[in-house]
C-alpha cells in the first residue's frame, strides 16, 4: 500500500461520530518493558513485555448541544467504558467493507476545553484501553441506512488463534422509526467468502436507543472470512450504525 496522507481519518466514540470534528487523532499501544538480564546473559540486556496498555488522544474543534458532539458525548459518559474505533479511511468519505480499523473499549480520563481569546474554542481529550487495541477491518459503515434484515459483505480478517480473540465495535449513531424500533447485529464466520455456512460468532445485545458495545470470543476460529448480519423490528426502523472487527490477544 502507498504511504499515506491522513486527510480522513474516521473516529467514532460511543455513538458519536467525531470524524468532522476531530483533527489530530492517535494511538498508543505500549508494553512496559522488563529487565530479566542473569548471569547468562553474556554481558547483554535481556528485556521481556510486560503489562500492555493502549491511550487514545483526539483534538479538534468544540461543540456542544448535541449527542454528537464531542463535549455532549465525553461528558454525557466520563467515567464510563465505551466502545472506540479509529479507521484511517484513505481517501473516500464513507467507510466501505474491508477498510482498516483499530478498536477497544476505553474510558475517558481527561478533557482540555476551550482556549484563548479570539481563538476557535477547541477540545483536547485522551482515554486509556480497558482491552487491548484490536486491528481488523470495518464490516459496516456509517453510509448503509438499516431498515431491514440484510447482511454486508464479507471480509478477509485471517483466522483467529488461540491465545487470541475476536473483538467486534458497535456503534449505533441514529434510530429513528416508532413501537420501540431495535437493531440486532451478529459477526458471522466462514471459510470461503461466499459465506456459504456462515457461523453467528458475536451477538451483540439488541440496540433500542444510541451508544455502543465491544464484544469478544476467544479464538481458536479457523474461518478467515467475517461479515455482519442485522435484524430490524418496529415500525419504519431506520438506523445508521458502525460494525468493525479485529484480532488482539484476550
């Protein structure tokens, strides 16, 4: 793949989609280093990996008076675990199947806000990993309105191995439709991208209002190919939701 100019980057936390909000998005995904250089050593430094830890940080320009919105959504939810995905989106505008997508659950621990006189107010907020950062591929984007039983288009992920696990991001941004319109969404596996026996792999629980989820099973999965199926029940159910997957260790 060609390097890369960031001009797009997707960032969605909890039910908020930041992207045109946002324009400095990064991930840190660390180990902490640990000495375990012995007297056979040969007069080396030996080092193993310790604890790992994941931090987001996202900066952008302040608004507010809207679930949507960065001061609405990390207020709203500061101090609680919420779903985050990142998708380097090259250059189209909306997210299509097979795009790169990092992901985690993570809480909120600090916010910065505002700024200087005469300047453009703006937000500079940072949360750390409660899971490890997941990288896989969007299976749904925000550009796909749900209004029925469907499925999207399967993707090549790789199999999952043991010691590993399969983590899967929801991120529900809008319902609209009357008698309790509910989204259900299930991660499917095969072997082949026909999805000829597709397998239910996660089951997310049924989505009745805005917010997000992070699911996981642990592997070992030997299917190598994944995409989302979803269910709608109300009256005229529209939703515009996010599905991403990706393997990290449990």
């Amino acid at each position: 793949m060609a390097k890369q100019v960031l001009t797009n980057v997707r960032y969605f936390v909890g039910p908020a989609d930041l992207t045109a909000q946002s324009n400095k998005v990064e991930l840190d995904d660390s180990m902490e280093e640990k000495d375990v250089t012995n007297f056979g050593s040969g007069g080396k430094k030996e080092v193993i990996a310790g604890l790992e830890s994941v931090a987001i940080s996202a900066e952008g320009f302040y608004q507010s008076g809207d679930p949507g919105y960065a001061d609405d959504e990390w207020w709203t939810n500061r101090r609680t675990v919420e779903a985050h995905t990142v998708f380097p989106a090259p250059a189209a505008t909306q997210l299509a199947a097979g795009d790169t997508a990092y992901l985690t659950q993570a809480v909120r621990l600090s916010a910065k806000l505002f700024g200087t006189v005469g300047d453009v107010a703006t937000f500079a907020l940072t949360a750390t990993g409660a899971y490890p950062l997941a990288r896989g591929a969007c299976l749904l984007g925000p550009g796909t309105t749900v209004t029925t039983t469907g499925t999207g288009t399967a993707v090549n992920v790789g199999a999952v191995a043991a010691g590993k696990g399969l983590y899967a991001s929801l991120h529900v941004v809008s319902i609209s439709g009357t008698s309790n319109p509910t989204l259900n969404v299930k991660v499917q596996s095969d072997d082949n991208s026909g999805m000829t026996s597709a397998t239910d792999v996660i089951t997310f629980t049924a989505a009745t209002a805005v917010g997000s989820q992070v699911a996981r099973v642990a592997g070992a999965i030997t299917d190598n190919y994944f995409r989302v199926s979803y269910t709608t029940s109300g009256t005229n159910p529209s939703f515009l939701a996010v599905v991403a997957v990706g393997v990290a260790s449990m």
